[in-house]
C-alpha cells in the first residue's frame, strides 16, 4: 500500500569547498576546496568522493588528498547506481545516458532543441537497472545499460523540468510518482496504468520523492522554502533539502536542512552563500556538501569622515534623531571591521524600527540623505557605495 507523505504543515565573488558532516550537521572533512571542483555523489564503497573539474572526472578520498582520475564519468552531470551517469546540457537541451564504463546508451532531445522541454534529472530504479525521463509530454522508461525502451507513457500537461524527481521510483522500482500540476500521478511501469494517489492544494511544489520506506514526500515551498530538488537519507528516514534562512529582513543564508515525518526540523549547515549540491554517503552515516561563501573585497580604504549629520529630512527632530542613532551604530561597525552587506543589514533593520514610530522613514528624501551620510562612511571602509533606492528598499 502506497503511504502518502505530502510535506505542508508539517553581488560578490565567492570561494567554494566540499565538507563532509557527520548525520548530525558535524564537519569531520574537507575534501576540496576550490572554485572548479564540483560534487557528484559518494563512490559506492563510501570511501570518497567523485567529483568533476573542468571535465575531467576524479575520486578523491572523503578525508581529502590526491584524486585519481575516473574517465567513465568525465563531464557527468548526474551520478546514478553503479557508477552510470548522465550528462545534462542546456543549449541545445540534451540528455545522455551512459553506462557503468561511460559509453554512451541512449541521447535524447525534446522535438525542438531550443527549448528545455526534457528533464534535467534522471530517475533511476534502486539497483539502477532502469532509468525514467520525461520529454515533450513523454515519459519514457528506459534499460539503462542498453538503452531498450521499456515503456512509454503519454502524460498531457506533464512539466519535465519540474515533474520528475532523482528519488521518483518506487523501493522495488515497479512504478514511479510524477507530479502533473496539482495532481500527484503513480505509473506502473508494467501495465502503463496512470493513477491519481493525491491532488495538492494550491500552491507551489516539488517533483515527488519516493524514499526506501515506501513514504512519497511532495514538498511545499511556501512550508520548506527548498531552493533545490529535496532528496531522501538512504534510509528513507529524512528528508534533507536546501532553504533559505533570515539573517534580516533583506538577507539569508542557505542552509541543508532534514526533516522526518514526524519530527521537527534540524538545519545541519548554513552559510552565508550558496548552497550547489549535497549527497548522502551509501550507509547514511555522512553527508558531503559543495557550497560556495559570499566574499566582500575590500578597495583602498580612505580617512573616517569626522562626524555624522544630524538632519535626514524626518518630519520632526526626535526622528532625525532615531536615523542618526541607527547610522552611528552602522558606523561604529564599520570602523570595527564590519563588511558591506552585514552592515546594510543593520542599516535596514534599523530603519525598519524607526519606521514603526515614523511613518515617513522611507521618504525618498530620507532614503537619498542616509544613502549620501553612509557612502562616506562606505567609501572610508573601502567599499562601493549605495543607491538609495535599489539598497535601502528589498
């Protein structure tokens, strides 16, 4: 019997690593630490990584160290069981299936190449065997290491960018969950019969993720926030997926969080960046992740201005007193070492209060005269300046 697990209520350059965690959110590696290298998942022995720099396709150990080059996965875009990948290109879209030695099995292309009317993922069975793909309106089964067309299934209206997951097959890969607008779609790969096992309320949702347990979690973005496709433990205990965590009320950091079906939720890294991948180790016990952090550079530095203005164009004094206040505390920051965006932060929170007891804080002319008083202090801390409409408002 299906169980149904349906998740509602329940500008700057940056420098990249992979870190391994422990299930528990602890760093106990870092592997890579470079802008070219890009993770593809665990080898299947759970000693290391295969990752892909500029191409070319290594092993490296999870604890870090010399790679060893691994040709059958040279530009892989998608890791599968086995050792079979994909290779997933944009313009023109395309999508390759290769085998466990790299050669090529099937490529496919929607009927007209310059749209991206095919997936982006495969849908591999557990142990590999088969492989799913949606093109144009189509699903299509697949051998995956012959590349024979095992079934083929009509879908109206089927989005293959958002419809079919990486996790869309069953534990014993006789069917798979498709999401098909507001309608959660089972297709038994035998029979080809189409059932509707759930119809979503309104809103805006994931491709369907069928874990090991036999649970299918549909995630909600206005409940999870994801940013990417949210993925099953091997276990199929929880859910882990990247959101977006406030840091103010113009800001966040991405994070990897995991959730079970019945518990609470567990952030196990956050970073001030972005977050380009994740994957399990094969027995659960570790999680490598790729993620790139926010650097601010600094330009040549100048003299700290000697004083701050005391008027901001606020309708009374006690308001152009509670600016002021706000601009001194960014100030002092500043001068302590404070970067850019943490200091914008502070200057938006801060204005934020102001404006509860004065209306008219977010006055264009109030915006142009704390914009003209903190690119002083900007400029001072070698930073770019502001613009009073595009940075004070979000």
């Amino acid at each position: 019997m299906l169980s149904l697990l349906v998740l509602l209520a329940l500008p700057a350059s940056a420098s990249a690593e992979i870190r391994v965690l422990n299930s528990s959110g602890q760093a106990v590696g870092t592997p890579a630490r470079d802008n070219r290298t890009r993770l593809l998942g665990w080898t299947e022995d759970g000693n290391g990584l295969l990752v892909v720099r500029q191409g070319r396709a290594d092993r490296i150990p999870a604890a870090g160290g010399p790679g060893v080059a691994v040709p059958a996965l040279d530009h892989a875009t998608q890791l599968g069981p086995g050792g079979r990948s994909a290779i997933s290109t944009s313009y023109p879209a395309t999508l390759v299936l290769r085998g466990v030695d790299g050669h090529r099995v099937v490529a496919l292309a929607p009927a007209d190449p310059d749209t991206e009317t095919i997936s982006d993922e495969v849908a591999w069975t557990p142990d590999g065997r088969q492989a799913a793909v949606v093109v144009d309106q189509t699903l299509f089964v697949l051998d995956a290491d012959g590349g024979a067309t095992v079934a083929v299934v009509s879908v109206p209206g089927i989005d293959p960018r958002r419809a079919i997951s990486a996790q869309a097959f069953s534990p014993d890969g006789s069917a798979l969950v498709v999401r098909v607008n507001r309608d959660v779609l089972r297709i038994d790969v035998a029979t080809k019969s189409v059932t509707v096992v759930n119809r979503l309320d309104t809103g805006e949702y994931e491709a369907p993720a069928w874990s090991m347990t036999g649970a299918i979690a549909i995630p909600s973005y206005e409940e999870l926030k994801w940013i990417g496709p949210p993925r099953w433990s091997p276990d199929g205990s929880r859910l882990t997926y990247t959101s977006w965590l406030s840091t103010g009320p113009c800001s966040a950091d991405a994070a990897l969080q995991a959730r079970s079906p019945s518990g609470p939720v567990q952030t196990l890294f956050r970073v001030d960046g972005w977050i380009n991948g994740w994957a399990w180790s094969p027995d659960g016990q570790r999680i490598a992740v790729t993620y790139r952090r926010h650097v601010e550079h600094r330009g040549k530095r100048h003299p700290w201005p000697r004083s701050i203005p005391r008027r901001y164009e606020m309708v009374t004094r006690a308001g152009d007193r509670a600016v002021r206040a706000v601009l001194l505390r960014v100030t002092a920051g500043l001068r302590r070492g404070a970067g850019r965006e943490k200091s914008l932060e502070r200057l938006r929170a801060g204005l934020e209060r102001v404006g509860r007891r004065h209306d008219e804080v977010r006055d264009t002319a109030v915006d142009e005269a704390v914009a003209v008083t903190l690119n002083r202090w900007l400029r001072a801390a070698g930073f770019h300046g502001i613009s009073a409409s595009d940075d004070l408002d979000c």
